[in-house]
C-alpha cells in the first residue's frame, strides 16, 4: 500500500508531545518540589530520579533539579506518592495565581 | 429571547458538577410547563479538570432534534479560566447572555454583542458554608437573576431536592446570595 | 410517574420492573451505567437479583445462557466490540431458543478506535435470528424493555433493544416510568416451555447431524436444519405476536401505536425519508421544514428491524416516489442495510404494480460525525429533486 497510503487508511498516531492536546489544563493540583529533599538536589548528582521514572506521562526531566512540565502534567499526584524522600507535594492550583499562570 | 424554545450551553471542567446543575434547571424548566426539556454532556473521554460541556434545550413542546447546540441563548461559565481555554462564546445569538463566575469586576469585560452577567460564585459559595470549588448551585441564582425564566422558588427548592443529603441550605444559600448579587448587563 | 433521567437509566429502570432474576454484564462505554445502576439496585435488595460477575462480554451471555436455560428471566447489555466479543454466544442463544433481553448501547466497532455512536454494532448482528428493537427516545426504551421481555418469553427467541449510545444513553430527558402492578400485570412471571433440572438431567444443543436420526426414545429428533428453520419461522410468526405485544401493552399502559414503524407525516407525503432511532426522531426537524417549503415529505422511524415488517413498511411506502434512506451503518462491499431490505421488501412487494417508489440511501453519523439537522435538511431535498445516486452518499466527510 505505500506508508503514505496506510496512514490515509488507518489511525495511525506516532509519539509525541501533544497528542493529547494541553492537558496541563486539566489539573486540579500541582506538584512541587521541595529541592530541599530531593536527593539528586541535594547531593548535586545523577541519582533518584524515581519521579521521572514513575511519572505516566513522561513530563518529570531527568535534569537536576527534575522539571515538570507544567504544559502536559495532569495532576495525577503519582510522583508525589513514589518519592522516596516525601519531597514533592500536591498543591491545590487554584492557589497559583493568574499572573504565574499567565507567565507559562 | 424566544422564551418558547431556549438554548443554553454550559461550560465547566469535568467533576465541577455542571451536569448536576443544568439537571435542577432542566427538572425545574419541566416542572414550570416546559414540556420539553433535553440535557446533553459532552460526549466522550473525560477526566477530572478538563473543560467540558453540557447543553440543556427547553422547550414548550417535546423536544425531537438531540443534535448539539449551535446557536445558544445563554453560555454559562462556571470558572472565568475557561475564557482562555475554550471558546465559550462560539454561535452565541446576538444579544444572548453569558453568565461567567469570575472574581474579577463587571467592567473589566467587553463583550460587544453579548449581555454579561457576573458574580464571584466561587467566593459567594464559601460565604454560604459550602467548600472552595463548589460553585454549581451558586450558578443558579446568577441564571436565574440574568435570565429571567422560571423563578427564583422553584430553582432554590429544586436545588434543595436534588441536594436534600448533602448540605441543601447551604446550596441553595449559595444560589440566593448569587441570585442577589449578580451584575447583569443591559 | 415521569422523571428526567438519561437513557441508561431507562433502561435499567426496565429491567428493574420487568423483576430480572438473572444479571451478567461486562462495562464497556457507553453502556456501563446500566450495569452500574442494576448492580446498585441489587445490592441495595430493591432487586431480587443474582448479579454475577464476569471477565467479559463472552462470559455474561454464557452465564445468561445457562441460567435461562434453567428458567430464569435474564439480562445482559453491551456496545460495539463488547457485542462483538460475544457474537459466538448471540448465534447460540438465538439457536439455543432462550428468550434473553440484551440492551445494545449502540456504538461503532473498530478498527480503528471509537467510542462514539454508530449502529454497526447491532446491524452487525442482524443474521444471528435474535429479534431487533430500535428505539427513538427513553420513553421507547423503557416501553422497549418491557415488551421484549413479554415477547422474547412468548416465541423463545432473544431480543436486542438497541438505543443510540450517548446521544439517548446520556443524554436527559422526561419519561413516564410505569408502575410496578402495571408491569407485573403486562409480564407474568416467566414460565418457560422447558427448563433444566437436576431431578431430570438432559443434554441441550448436542451435536446435530446433517440428516435427522432416531433419539433414545426411538423418535425421529428434529436435524439441525430443520431446528433452523423452525427458528426463521417462529422470526416471521413473531411480527404477529409483536402486533399482540403493542395491543396489550396500549391496552394496560395506555400508549403505543404501530408495533413496527412509526410514521410522521406520512400520509399525504410524496417522499418519506426512514432510518432507526433517534435520527428519525431529528429528520421530523427537516420534515417541518421542507413542508414549509411546500415539499410533501415525511419521515418513518422503523422499531422492528428483525423480523423484518416487509408486507408492512412496503404497505405504508406504496406509491410514494422516493423513499430516503438515512443509515448509521452499512452492509459494507455494498450498501447501507437497511436501504438493501427495504429495497427487496418493496420490490418483493411492488414490482410490476406501477407502485414501486426509488431508494436513494444516505450514510451518516459513522463513529459519532456529528450529523446537523441542516445537512440532513439539505441532502433530504435534493433528493426529492432527482435521485442523486445508485450507490449510497456519505453525509459530512471530510476527505
């Protein structure tokens, strides 16, 4: 049939970001990171990462400190839950105010 | 507004409890004489926190048309954010009114050809005793106070109905108070 | 009593009236609010019920298949893939001659992936020999439940209500929910012809040969074909016993009409556009319209699919000059369904008598495309202008 053929033919979806659609506004609490407590913060190094490796939707970086991207995260409060030093913490996200929503 | 035949489309995020709230209307537009009355949800994949979209058709006579809503009367917008996210003002007839929740002013909004109505729901149903989000029956009264079209009565007993398990004063005091406060355009 | 409610719960409602001993269903969107709310009236014993729990679609017929083989007034519903997944057992039950009620939520099938409404799904299922209802609105669900049950006990044959999933399912509207003495005085508690007992162990639906044989008692049991032919027989005998079903339900519940269509301005129409479900109920817009425009048109809901009311529906299309058909599914090779048995029933019916009105078949709605009533409008006057063309047109793609 031809790869462009088979994608007219078919739903065909490769990955990237944004399939979804902006789905960092479906949040109804944020997380954040007490960099205080999170290990790879603290020791300066590659380690951890465990938020990363259990977030479902893949928006924790691998970078020190971990970044959420705000764009995509859904709120689903899993990273909260898995890490291992109780650094991240799910806040309401009406508690965030237009101007730093406008700003991202 | 043909008060024959009206459409209004309500714009929430999912769990917000904007179905709930076009049913008291619905049930209370059926129980006034509108013998038609068809209340639709948005269709599909939903999660908790996305914007989504109910439509309530009432009518005189029995509703047979259940296709969505093009060309609504009324938008009502339980969460001034959505303005950002959703077009919620898509095929409003001219001169059709949005009721918006919004801690912001009556004037800080130019919505050339459309009526604003406006109340900080949010805060309104706090002042009421009713927990911070809870804005679905507070919504009512701002309807009812920018619309005009069943009676204030009949919707705070409707909303006591449907809420007669979980905190009916407090809810219909929600929908009072914001029936009450309202600012609604000419 | 009238209640605004959507249409899973008139369903469920039904089912709850119609004292449904036996409940097996597996979720799948857009039906698991049946299951759901039956499972709460269950626990809540407002239901004298046996809710069993299954890993899927396959498994709640077999369940359903079994307890009704013993005598129990069962229920099961399902959608699109999930009515797929058990299509084994659906030509079984009908073989097996158990009268089930299943509701069929009606949504398309995949590949690809759709939650949304079309009637693939049940269409699908038109040759499998169960009894098919298609309802327009929640009062005809809920009316729908309660006469499948009467009927399906009656002839021995299952029954697939099909309703159109969310635009009916979830979607809020008034409706009458008839009182439980009614019920019970319109449907019996079920006594069927034969069930399975332990004290008197038998072997039901063994193999068949392709000739008849003697059985044990020295009788010549029926063949399989001849067990197949009873089944398509009792099919045609069952549009007679659904006229009785309609008569007897108006008589205790004061309302019905037609047991096979439901015709609206029909009478003096020259064009009549026919379709199942809630798009009948949507054309009745366009009808209004047209005839503002001073075209004669109508538009004619069909309830019974199968058994097909031929005699009727080419009765009531006689003379007319174009019949329109508006379908959410499609028979696909060749064309929309319900055009090709409509088309064979006028033909069977009028071929020869100068009476026979042209087909013009219209797809839409495929995997929830939103159907506008103004395209529906538009496309049903032209063609009452010309017939556009022999193969079905696809409304509102986008290629």
């Amino acid at each position: 049939m031809g790869t462009r053929n088979y994608r007219r033919k078919t739903s065909h979806s490769e990955h990237g970001p944004g399939d979804g659609g902006r789905t960092g506004s479906w949040r109804v609490e944020r997380p954040v990171i007490d960099q205080s407590l999170c290990i790879p913060c603290k020791r300066n190094k590659e380690a951890c990462f465990i938020c990363w490796l259990f977030c479902p939707d893949v928006v924790i970086s691998r970078t020190i400190p971990p970044k959420i991207d705000l764009e995509y995260c859904k709120g689903c409060g899993i990273c909260a839950e898995e890490c291992p030093t109780k650094a991240i913490t799910m806040v309401d996200e009406a508690k965030f105010s237009d101007e730093v929503k406008d700003k991202e | 507004m043909n008060k024959e035949f009206i459409e209004i489309r309500w714009h929430g995020r999912g769990g917000q409890g904007a179905i709930t709230a076009a049913k008291i209307v619905a049930e209370a537009a059926f129980t006034s004489g509108y013998a038609g009355v068809v209340m639709a949800p948005t269709f599909g994949t939903e999660r908790r926190g996305a914007p989504v979209m109910t439509s309530l058709k009432i009518s005189r006579e029995k509703i047979y048309d259940l296709s969505p809503i093009e060309t609504p009367d009324i938008v009502v917008v339980l969460d001034h954010l959505l303005l950002k996210e959703a077009d919620v003002t898509s095929g409003l007839k001219p001169g059709g009114i949005i009721i918006l929740n919004t801690p912001m002013a009556f004037e800080s909004y130019s919505f050339k050809d459309y009526r604003l109505a406006t109340a900080d729901i949010t805060a309104i149903s706090v002042e009421a005793g009713l927990p911070h989000g809870m804005v679905n029956t507070g919504i009512i009264g701002s309807l009812e106070k920018a619309a005009g079209l069943l009676g204030i009565d009949i919707l705070l007993k409707g909303i006591e109905e449907e809420f007669r398990t979980r905190k009916p004063e407090k809810n219909s005091m929600a929908a009072r108070i914001a029936y009450e406060r309202t600012v609604a355009g000419g | 009593m009238h209640i605004i409610e959507n249409g899973n719960v008139a369903a469920a409602l039904g089912v709850k009236l119609c004292r449904a001993a036996v409940i097996a269903a597996y979720p799948i969107t857009p039906q698991t609010p049946v299951t759901e709310r039956l499972s709460e009236y269950v626990e809540a014993g407002e239901m004298k019920a046996e809710y069993i729990h299954v890993e899927s679609e396959h498994s709640a017929l077999a369940v359903c298949i079994a307890a009704s083989s013993t005598g129990a007034r069962t229920f099961t519903a399902t959608s699109s893939n999930g009515l797929l997944y058990m299509h084994e057992q659906v030509q079984w039950a009908a073989g097996a001659r158990l009268p089930i009620v299943m509701c069929v939520v009606n949504r398309a099938i995949s590949a690809p992936w759709n939650v949304w409404n079309d009637q693939q799904d049940s269409i699908s299922q038109r040759d499998t020999g169960w009894i098919q209802m298609y309802c327009a609105d929640h009062q005809q669900i809920i009316d729908s439940v309660i006469k499948a049950y009467w009927l399906a006990e009656k002839v021995s044959i299952p029954i697939m209500v099909c309703y159109d999933g969310y635009i009916l399912s979830h979607t809020y509207m008034p409706f009458d929910v008839p009182d439980q003495e009614r019920v019970d005085t319109f449907l019996p508690p079920f006594q069927p012809d034969y069930a399975l007992n332990p004290k008197e162990p038998a072997n039901l639906n063994t193999v068949t040969l392709p000739d008849v044989r003697m059985d044990v008692k020295g009788e010549l049991a029926h063949g399989y074909m001849e067990i197949r032919y009873l089944l398509h027989e009792d099919l045609r005998k069952t549009l007679a016993v659904a006229a009785d079903a309609e008569k007897r339900f108006a008589e205790i519940f004061g309302r019905g009409g037609d047991p096979y269509l439901e015709p609206y301005r029909c009478d003096d129409a020259d064009y009549v556009a026919v379709g199942l479900g809630s798009i009948t109920y949507q054309l009745r817009v366009s009808v209004d319209a047209l005839r503002k425009e001073g075209i004669n048109v109508g538009v004619m809901g069909v309830r019974f699919y199968r058994p097909f009311p031929d005699a009727a529906i080419a009765k009531a299309l006689k003379g007319k000059k174009g019949v329109i058909v508006f379908e959410k599914a499609l028979s696909y090779g060749y064309e929309g369904a319900l055009a090709s048995d409509l088309k064979s029933a006028l033909y069977e019916h009028l071929a020869g008598t100068g009476h026979l009105p042209l087909v013009q078949n219209f797809i839409a709605g495929i995997g929830g495309r939103e159907i506008r009533t103004d395209d529906l409008t538009q496309n049903f006057r032209a063609a009452t202008r010309s017939r556009i063309a022999k193969e079905p047109v696809w409304i509102g793609l986008k290629l």
